[in-house]
C-alpha cells in the first residue's frame, strides 16, 4: 500500500510523517519517537474512537493525505528529542577479543578443572568456594608471599605456577588459580595448589592401593583443610566485633572465615547419670565456633532438617568430677550467630571395619532451595530473627498477589477487546458511542449493568509496583535488630537460599566421583550495578566439562543410591535492604 503523508502535532510542533497502512499502530509509535524522543509506552496518540493501540492495524483508520492527529506524551528523561551520540567506549566485536577478555564478559562460560588424576574432590571444592564473590574479592588484596613467586626474573604465574614460593602458601596460591580461571573458558589445570595442599596436608599426597597414582579422596577433607587454612591467613579490616555488635575504636585484623562462613553454637552440657545430679554436678554452659552443620542420617532421616536437629545433640563419655568414673553426657547446642554463608555437610559416610573403607550411606535426603534455620537457633537470636523473616515473607505474599491481580487484569483486558471485535465484526458496534453498545448489549442479555472498567498501563503498574516495594524495604529495615544491623557478615533472617553443591557419585568415599553446581547470577546491570533477575539455571561443572542444567536438576540430588547425591551445601543469607539501599531512595 501506498504511504499516506499526515500530520502529528505534539508540544505546538508540527511533524510531517509518513503513514504506512500495511504496518501497524506500533510501527507508527517507533516511527514518532524518532522525531520527537517520546518512548512507544509514553505516547497516547488520540484517534477516533479513542486512543491508538500497538496492535490497531493502520488501514483501519482510513486516514486521508494531509489528516492531522494529535499526540501527547513527554520523554522519560524529559530532554525533548533524541540524541543520538558517539558511543564513549569502541565497540569490540566477541570474534576480535583475546581468551582472556572473552571470559570477563559477563554471563560467560566459566572455566573448569583438569582431573591431575583422582583430583575431582579437590575441582569441585574450588568451583563451589569460587561462587563467593566476597572471598574472590578478597583473595585479590591478599599479599605476594614474601618469598619471590620468580625465578631468574622469569614470571611464572605466565605459565599457571604463580604463587609458588618456598612456603607454598596455599592462600596465594587460591588467589593466583582463581585469577587464571578468571581469563579463561578452558580447562585449567591447578598444578600449584594442588602441590600446595599436598605439602600443606601430606594426606592429599596418599597413593591408590594400587600403587599406580594418587588415592581418591573426600572432598569434605579438602573444604575443611582449606577453608581452615583461609581462617588463619585472610584478614580483613573490620570496625565491629563478630558476633557482638560492638564498636571498637579502630578498625581490627579478623578473619574472613569468621566474618562471613562462621557461626557460634550456645552449648549445654549434662551428665546423663541421676546420680551425678543428685551429687551437685552442675550443668556446663559454653560457647563453640562452628564452619559447617552436620546433617546426620540415620533410618529416620528425610529431610535435610531433620538430620541438623539430630546433629545439635550429641553423647559425650568423659569422666565425671563428682562420681570419679566415666560416664555419659549429653550435649545440646542452639545457633547463637549465624554467618552469611552457611554450609551444611551431610555425613554420608563411615568406617565400614570389615571393608576396611569409608562406605557410604544411600538414604535418600531431601534439601529445601530456601532454608529457614530460626527453629535451630537460642532465644536470644531467634527474637531478632522471627520478626525479619515474617516480614519478608508478607511482602513476598503481596507481591504475588499484584502479579496475579495483573494477569486477572490482562486476562479480562484481553476479553472485553475480544468482544468488541466480535461486535464490530457483527456490524453490531455503535462506532461513535462503544460504550453505549455495550450498555445496550448488557440490557439485552438481562444481565446488570456493569461500570466502566478503567484498565492500567504496565508503566502504571510498574511504577505502583516501585514505589510499593521501596516502602516496603523502608519497613523491613526499620525492624533489623540493630546489633544485627552492625554485623554484615551475618544472617538478619534466618533464611537462607541454595548458592552450590558437591555431589557424590559411587558406593564410598575412596571410589566414585565428585562433581558440582553452582547457581547462575543474573546478568550485571551496567547502568545500575546491579544484578538483574536470576534465570533459575545452575552451572554444572565436571572437571573441565562445564554446562548449563535447568533448576529441575538440583531435585535428583538428593540420594537413594550410587547416582550423584548432595554431600555439600553451600547456602547464602537472602539479600535484605541496606542503609544505602534506603539513603539512594
């Protein structure tokens, strides 16, 4: 069809466009917005009958040459026209970048771990510590050992060795293999910290039974060695105590593992035996750091919560003061702080006497996405926590209850638009008065006659939804316990949400294979700095084999036989609102 010349006025501004009636109201839109600088969504361009729609087919205005329609609508940035500007930065096409620059692009595929030969336990570990970004961050500012990391002023970290020193410091050697993955999508292989574990840990260095290679071994072993090992060597500047919420005069060395992957056991400690009671022996109250929670299965274990609540009791035999014989305690333990980073390491193997092995047990174990903790924690904690959580989980109520008010508001838009071209198909539609049709159609249908339905524009509802969900942050962060609120290493909820896994796959911890999954991050906002909305996928990585897996996956983890079954879990706090959060408001 041929264009047809029109006239749009806007703002006392007269625009000559061109009208193709083959296209679409859309179209159209597009076509203004390149003239005046009015976004699509902000335009309300008035035709007859009303306003015109993205879908209305452009014929059906019967425009003639030289027709005026009036638009109104003002630019998101209110800056009237658009400019169109040299980009600041040179465009660099994916094909012209190096190995390096590739990978840094947000999104990337990350680089996986070369096997060196029965060291699976050893890649899965790193790849899930490697999904903290604040221990990355970390391990950046980490100092060079003193010792040279060079040899005859050649760099060896050019060839994946840097970090070695005479001392093999394994927290440099950390730092140096996550850079090197970090400018890479390939296969790398961790030579020098697996050489660093070994002298640090000779039981890394164990031979197989056969005497060919090294030995298998548990991967749990190696994330306690390391993150132990990270505990002593990465400090950190902190201006508040850990766990106390008290503020010091200046800034103290702590440590990183204590700050964010730490927590603290309130214990209670009772002599089994009546007669040491009824002897005066008193209950032992004490306090304990803990790095992981144990999730022990016995024949009644289900679920993921049901083997923590058995691991925070446990029977001691120790000799007792009052009846000077051995005897039994029992010892019960409640979570006093709970760290940002929570890991939970289901105790899935034993020493089978008669095999001479660590054998493995199958029992299936279920584990949440979303971990609520509070009903493990002391009093103390759980009243600060119980009222974060309920309010959390309220405004997550209200939210889903816009988001389906707005589908039932799309869904009955969608219908009342049906049924007007159904009329007007009819030849049943009072073209100049709709609304009169309509109330004529209701009188002869017997049915009531209903009131206009005036329908919001997603940018409406968007910007009802903002300024909702900003309020509801300012509420949320007004009832943070303020001695929480001072300790950003900790969890202010008692909520967690699943980060990685180490999975298990084989009949013992001597045999099989371990793998991992780490979750997506969503994709980084340039504008904001910020992390837009997650997919929900998951990164498997297999050594050096590195793949996308949908969130269904993550439910076959769970055991019930030789498959590949969660050993470790690494959960993180849910994101709750900061004091800048608000202030930028």
């Amino acid at each position: 069809m041929t264009a047809i010349p029109v006239i749009v006025k806007h703002q006392g501004k007269r625009y000559a466009v061109d009208l193709d009636p083959a296209s679409t109201g859309e179209t159209f839109k597009y076509q203004l917005y390149s003239l005046t600088g009015v976004e699509p969504e902000r335009q309300k361009i008035l035709v007859k009958g009303g306003q015109l729609k993205d879908d209305t087919e452009l014929v059906s205005l019967k425009a003639k040459p030289g027709q005026t329609f009036m638009m109104m609508g003002t630019p998101a940035t209110g800056d009237g026209a658009v400019t169109i500007e040299r980009p600041k930065d040179k465009i660099v096409f994916l094909e012209d970048m190096t190995a390096a620059e590739a990978a840094k692009i947000d999104g990337a595929l990350p680089a996986g771990l070369q096997n060196l030969g029965n060291t699976c336990y050893l890649n899965s570990t790193l790849q899930t510590l490697r999904s903290i970004p604040e221990l990355q961050a970390q391990l950046a500012k980490y100092p060079t050992p003193s010792a040279d990391s060079s040899t005859s002023g050649v760099n060896l970290s050019q060839f994946g060795l840097g970090g070695m020193s005479s001392s093999m410091d394994l927290t440099a050697s950390l730092r140096d293999l996550y850079k090197q993955m970090s400018e890479t999508q390939e296969g790398f292989p961790p030579l020098v910290f697996l050489a660093a574990l070994r002298e640090l840990f000779p039981q890394f260095a164990q031979r197989s039974r056969t005497g060919q290679g090294y030995a298998q071994q548990d991967a749990e072993e190696a994330w306690s060695q390391i993150v132990s090992q990270l505990r002593q060597k990465l400090k950190i500047k902190d201006s508040t105590a850990v766990g106390t919420g008290a503020v010091t005069q200046h800034s103290l060395d702590i440590s990183f593992i204590d700050k964010y992957l730490a927590g603290r056991f309130e214990t209670v400690t009772e002599c089994d035996d009546q007669s040491a009671r009824e002897a005066g022996e008193e209950v032992v109250q004490g306090e304990d750091v803990f790095l992981k929670l144990d999730c022990h299965i016995n024949k009644d274990t289900n679920h993921l919560q049901d083997g923590i609540l058995a691991g925070l009791e446990e029977k001691i035999e120790k000799t007792s003061p009052v009846l000077g014989r051995e005897a039994v305690y029992t010892k019960k333990s409640r979570i006093a702080r709970l760290p940002k980073y929570l890991t939970v390491h289901f105790v899935r193997f034993f020493w089978k006497r008669e095999a001479q092995k660590k054998a493995k047990i199958m029992r299936k174990v279920t584990f949440p996405h979303e971990l609520d903790v509070v009903e493990f924690c002391t009093e103390n904690l759980r009243s600060q926590l119980v009222p974060v959580r309920d309010k959390v989980r309220e405004i997550r109520k209200d939210e889903e209850d816009v988001t389906r008010a707005r589908k039932r508001q799309k869904t009955a838009h969608k219908h009342e638009e049906d049924r007007q071209a159904e009329l007007k198909a009819q030849g049943r539609m009072d073209t100049t008065n709709p609304d009169k049709d309509r109330k004529d159609e209701k009188k002869v249908d017997g049915d009531t006659e209903m009131t206009d339905v005036t329908y919001k524009t997603d940018a409406e509802y968007e910007a009802e939804r903002s300024t909702s969900i900003m309020a509801a942050k300012k509420e949320l962060f007004s009832i943070i316990d303020p001695e929480l609120a001072e300790d950003d290493g900790a969890n202010k909820s008692g909520v967690y949400e699943l980060r990685g896994i180490v999975t298990h796959q084989g009949a013992s911890a001597d045999s099989g294979h371990y793998t991992s999954y780490v979750k997506k991050q969503g994709i980084l906002d340039p504008k904001t700095g910020k992390r837009k909305e997650e997919d929900g996928k998951w990164w498997w990585f297999n050594d050096d084999k590195v793949s996308e897996v949908e969130a269904e996956k993550i439910e076959t983890l769970s055991g019930g036989g030789e498959s590949h079954s969660a050993l470790i879990l690494l959960y993180r706090a849910i994101d709750l609102p900061t004091a800048e959060d608000i202030v930028k408001a």
